[in-house]
C-alpha cells in the first residue's frame, strides 16, 4: 500500500538549538543493494561525500557547518526474520524536536524497526541514516561495519520496555545511568557529570544514591530516560513507555517527553495507548509491516487506514475511538486537549490500547 506522507501541522514552542551534526547512512549489507537518501518533505538531503563498498554499511556526510533539520532517515528498508518478511519497504523520516508515534498490532514490526534503527538487525535492503554525535570522517575504505555501527549510534538514545531490565539487580540508580557511558571502574569525572545531568533533567537527581530496587514504576522509568540522556542523543526511541504505569506517572512521563521534544530532542515512541499518544504526538506513523500511513492524527481520520493498519472492520471500536479522538482536537471535548487527560468522563471510553 502507498505510504502516505503528509506534512507535520503542529509546532512547539522555542525549540532549543542543535550543535551542527552529519548524517551518518547506515544501508543493508549485501550485496548489490543500492544506497540512496530518503525522501525528506522540505528538508536538505545528506550529500555523498564518501563510501565503503557495496558489502559493508554505507556511509555519507554533510557539511560539518550546515545544521540538519532531519534527525532520522529511513529508506525503502525491508528486514527479515528467517524466512518471514517482518518490514516491507519502510520509509519515513523524523525532524529535530519532533515527537512522533509509531502505532501498530502486535506482531507489526514495531520493535524490529527500532532494533533495525539501532544496528542491532541489519535490513536486507534500503537506508536508515542517523546524524552522529560528532562529524567523522571515513579513514579507511575497510572501516570495520561494526565500527561505524557504534558511531551511527552515538546519535541515538534507546529506552527499553521495562520488562527488560532486570529491577532487583544490586545497582544505585546514578550506577544504571552511568553505564550508558562507561564501566562505573572506568568513569571519569565527565561520565559522573554527564549522569547527574541526566537524573536533574528528569527530576531525579535527589535519588541517585538509591539502589534501583527500591524506585516505583514511574520513577525507574524516568532513570531509564536518564540513562539514554547521558549520551546526550539528537533523537530517543522510546519502546512503549507507559506499560505497566498508573494515570498520574503516565501524564507526567507525557509532559517530561513534550519538554524534551521543545529542547530540540527528537522522540520515536511505539505505543499502544493511543489516547495518552494523542496528546503528545505531532505525527503517527500507521505501521503494519509496511507504513501505511503517516502525519497528525486529524489527517488520519479516514477508517480503512486504521481498519487495515489492525486487520479490523470499520465499525471496530478502535476506529470508532480515533473518531472521537479527532473531536477532541477539533474541540469538541477541550479539557482533554494538551495532554490534560485526567480526569476527563470521555478517557474511560476513549482509552483503547489498540495493539491488544
């Protein structure tokens, strides 16, 4: 199915500037696959500067002087799983100091695009480019891909499901942000600066010496935002970050990740609570192996996009929800407008954990 691109309509307030990046393009590893940059809507494209062969990751570079808006690339990328095709052709990219929501049933491929997006699968074919934490230079023609893997991925901040992290571990919460950077033996003085910078920013700084163990949900989930902040990232991928969190840490894990978005951080977050999602997205990206559609959630109203996003009817009651969803942004229920979702009378009707 066509992806659909549509431009972004909502702005944030006085987003933070950027240091000048370089787009680092990350393409498939085998052989004969083509490299070329992806589609970005009334933004620059990267500039080839140099490559490696076609058999390892490609590279390319941007003027070291010229701040790029696009933070995340993504070209025609297809990633399999043995002999199952999980991605089809996705494409998509993410501006600096955009919050996008990637929505999906499970099984869609959510998690493989991230896991893709961060080197850890390599796609069988397309583009992913990233900006680098630093501009660097190709000094060998037989870079090492794994090397320029890690340097792709300076870029990036990753926050796992919570289910992930194994909680009882014998650790402070200022040792699981550190870690992020360096061995807590081998950290200097930046690494525990860098740390403590991390836990102020999401209003943690007073729990650094507690041992993870003894954090609520919503706080351990704010150290896990930390730890990715350490590396001081141009774009987080968030995996599904209200799991498991009541109302009240929900709408405040909201509001931390709007404020970092007016920083000029970008946010990729898969999600299930559509609602919660509503309130904070600019754009959604409709994913089912293949993206099938993407832009604001009022340019997203038609009900075959999400009833074959979902492999539901049309009268289902997710489609249904995204209904009344578009209401609220049209006014229609205002005080659930700007992520005040508490204690609304329509949330009990409109919270609908779509990949269920």
């Amino acid at each position: 199915m066509t992806s659909l691109q549509i431009p972004l309509t909502k702005t944030r307030p006085e987003q933070g500037a950027l240091p000048d990046r370089a787009m680092t393009q990350v393409g498939c590893a085998s052989s004969g696959c083509e490299t070329r940059s992806a589609p970005v809507s009334a933004a620059p494209t990267c500039e080839t500067q140099s490559a490696v062969p076609n058999t390892t990751p490609s590279m390319s570079f941007t003027d070291e002087t010229k701040v790029e808006p696009v933070v995340l690339s993504v070209s025609d990328v297809n990633v399999s799983l043995g002999n199952y095709r999980v991605l089809q052709d996705v494409s998509f990219s993410i501006n600096r100091g955009e919050l996008v929501g990637l929505l999906g049933p499970n099984g869609a491929g959510k998690t493989t695009l991230i896991r893709t997006i961060l080197g850890l699968l390599r796609p069988d074919s397309g583009t992913i480019a990233t900006t680098s934490a630093r501009a660097y230079a190709l000094e060998s023609p037989m870079l090492v891909p794994e090397t320029s893997l890690k340097r792709a991925r300076r870029a990036i901040g990753y926050v796992p499901q919570k289910q992930e992290a194994r909680w009882e571990y014998p650790i402070t919460v200022e040792e699981v942000v550190i870690s992020s950077l360096k061995p807590r033996f081998l950290a200097g003085a930046k690494h525990w600066r860098a740390a403590y910078e991390a836990l102020e920013a999401v209003g943690m700084k007073e729990f650094r010496s507690r041992p993870i163990s003894a954090l609520s949900g919503g706080q351990r989930q704010r150290v896990l935002i930390a730890r990715a902040l350490a590396q001081k990232p141009s774009l987080l991928l968030l995996d599904e970050p209200f799991t498991g969190l009541d109302e009240p840490n929900q709408e405040a894990l909201a509001k931390m990740a709007m404020s970092l978005t007016s920083s000029g951080i970008s946010i990729l977050m898969s999600t299930h609570d559509l609602v919660q999602a509503a309130g904070m997205c600019d754009r959604f990206i409709l994913l089912n192996r293949s993206v099938r559609a993407a832009g604001p959630l009022q340019n997203l109203t038609a009900p075959e996009l999400w009833a074959s996003t979902y492999d539901v009817s049309e009268n289902a009651a997710l489609v249904r929800a995204v209904q009344s969803l578009t209401e609220v942004e049209a006014g229609t229920f205002p005080e659930l407008k700007n992520g005040s979702l508490s204690g609304a009378e329509p949330r009990a009707f409109l919270k609908v954990e779509v990949g269920s």
